[in-house]
C-alpha cells in the first residue's frame, strides 16, 4: 500500500474508521449486556426474596395449625381420661401388654 496514493489513503481512513465503528459497537454492546446482566440479578434477588418471605409464611401458618391441632387432641385426650378413666388404664394396660408380648418374640 502506498502512503502517496491518494486512494489508498482514502481506503486506510476507511478501514480505520469502521474499526473504529466497530469497536465503538462492541463497547456499546457490553456496556448493554452488562446493564441487562445486573437488571437480571435484581430481578432474581427479588423473586428470591419474594419465595423466601411465601415461604416462610406458609411454614408458620403450618406450624400454627399443627399447634392447633395438638391442643386439640390433647384437650380431647385429657377430658377423655377425665371422664372415662378406668376405660383408659384398662386401654394402655392393654397396650403394654401387647407391646410386651410382641418384644418378647
């Protein structure tokens, strides 16, 4: 290539200014991959929280309706044994002895 050359010139000004394009492209693709990439992350830390508070709601409703629960069976257990008490040790004698039995073998 010859620096005299007029058209030559002309060429090289042109491919210098499309690579300078081209980088100027590039940088601006990355800059936009990188933006995109942190707006993503924002958004997956918040679904993730999101899913975590939901989850943690559910587990203390869970746990509120099994205490619930096991309050209930206790208080109907204990006016069982109140009102019936011989029927009950007559039950757990039974229980044990059975349990007894099938240890034994």
């Amino acid at each position: 290539m010859n620096t005299t050359d007029p058209e030559s010139f002309i060429n090289s000004i042109d491919l210098a200014a499309t690579d300078l394009e081209a980088k100027s492209k590039l940088e601006a693709g990355k800059a936009h991959a990188s933006q995109a990439a942190q707006e993503l992350k924002e958004a997956a830390v918040l679904k993730a929280r999101e899913v975590k508070d939901s989850t943690v709601q559910r587990a203390v409703d869970v746990r509120r309706k099994v205490e619930d629960r096991m309050q209930d069976a206790r208080s109907r257990c204990e006016f069982k044994t109140r009102e019936e008490p011989a029927k009950c040790l007559l039950m757990a004698f039974g229980a044990g002895v059975l349990l007894g039995l099938i240890l034994r073998r």
